[in-house]
C-alpha cells in the first residue's frame, strides 16, 4: 500500500515515457511500463512460411523450394534458425536500446516474443539440452556491461527449465560491426573467432544458440560450426529478430 502510494508520487514527479515515441506512459497500456501500446504493435513479426535453413519469410516465388536464394548460395553450419520478429522499425530501436544503451531491464520484454514465438510455433525445446548465447569479445563485454544475449537465454531458460551455458564458448577476438561488410568479408572477418574450451560439456549435446539479431548469418553460422567441430548434435539458433 505505502509502496504503491510512493510509487504513484515518483511517477506523478517522473512520468514514465515510452522509450520509443518518448510519449507519457499511461501504466495499463503499456508493455512492462517500458512501451507505449501503440509503438509496441508496430513490432513486425516474421511470418510463415520460412527459410528451412536461416529461418527468414520465404518469398511467393520460393514457397517450392523450402530454402531461401541466400542459403542455397551458402550453406550455414546450423541445423536451422528461427527468429520472431523482423530487424526494422521499433524493434530495431528497442534493439539499439536494450544493446548500447544499457537498458538490460528490456531483455524482459523483448525476450517474451522469443518465448511467445517458441509456444506458437512448437519449437522442439524438449529436445535440446543447452541454451548458449553467442558470446562477446571480452573488450566488448566491458563497454557494454552485459552480454545481450546472455540476458535473452536466461529469460527463455527460466521460461522452458533449461539450462544456459555460458564460459564455454569463447569469442577470442573483437570483430568489427558486420553491417559494414559485404558478404565476402563478412565471413573472413569472423573465420575462426570462436573457440570452446570444454569439448566434454558440448559433445553430443542437442544446443538452442541465442542471439538479439541474425544480420547475416555469418556469426551464428561460424559458433555452431565451432560447437559441431566440439561435438554437437543439433545446433538451432534463435533469435529475436532477422
Ligand atoms: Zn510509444
Ligand atoms: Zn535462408
């Protein structure tokens, strides 16, 4: 009671804004008083029918053939990739801001339209026994304070009872942004950047691989050709968005 009494002054003299269109939060109508309604409706959700491999909407003239140009072209070291959401728009600055801005407590929010995603759609969890979020260069981990997709693989994991295994996979060197790549170097600037340090704990394990986005798919392709070479049986990854 005295807690909510506090709470409604703080917020009479601080009023909660969405942290996308900066508009007054009204408490009901917003997701996790974080995101106004409006904005959070705008988040464009990757829809069926999917890549069999990267797991990106499949374009009408590709329905026959169950993997996109892309993927035929390169064939990815992960059994299959599956993202809920589409990389634009709100999601992109949700994204920025839950990355670079330090906002770790959004990992919440946007982790539930991972968990969402996986109860619609059936994702085989029960199979796998390893969730790994793909790690950060330990330069990159200092700057930022929090790996984001180690923030994301507790959610779910907590979600699912799973366990997240994280120490294992190594990211020995910094790699620059991939967005300003093209495809060529994208994939020799993250050629064997990963490297596992305990063979036993990934040999013939079954392993969900989180990140917060598939931008190519060189990075989540090059870690679970790394947790193969270590043994793996599965490697899925997923992804908030794609
Ligand atoms: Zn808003
Ligand atoms: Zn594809």
């Amino acid at each position: 009671m005295l807690k909510d009494i506090v709470k409604g002054l703080v917020d009479l003299v601080y009023p909660k804004i969405c942290i996308v269109c900066r508009k007054k939060l009204n408490g009901k109508s917003s997701v996790d008083s974080l995101v106004c309604m409006e904005c959070w409706v705008k988040i464009k959700k990757n829809l069926p029918p999917f890549c069999c491999s990267c797991g990106r909407h499949l374009e009408k003239n590709h329905f026959t053939k169950h993997v996109c140009p892309a993927c035929i072209k390169n064939k990815l070291h992960f059994d299959r990739a599956f993202s809920p959401c589409v990389f634009e728009g709100v999601l992109k600055e949700l994204v920025h801001e839950f990355k670079y801005k330090g906002k770790d407590y959004l990992g919440r929010s946007l982790s539930r339209l991972m968990i969402e995603f996986i109860q619609e759609y059936n994702l085989p969890l029960h199979y796998l026994d390893l969730i790994i979020p793909v790690p950060l260069h330990n330069a990159r981990l200092r700057e930022r304070e929090f790996n984001q997709a180690e923030v994301l693989s507790n959610h779910i994991a907590a979600t699912f009872n799973k366990k997240v295994l994280t120490n294992n996979l190594i990211r020995h060197r910094p790699t620059r942004t991939q967005i300003e790549l093209d495809e060529e170097n994208r994939l020799l600037n993250i050629k064997g950047c990963f490297s596992v340090k305990e063979n036993r704990d990934i040999k013939g394990k079954n392993i969900l691989l989180v990140d917060d986005v598939l931008t190519t798919s060189a990075t989540s392709s090059e870690a679970a050709k790394t947790l193969k070479n270590a043994g793996a049986n599965i490697v899925f990854v997923l992804t908030l968005a794609n």
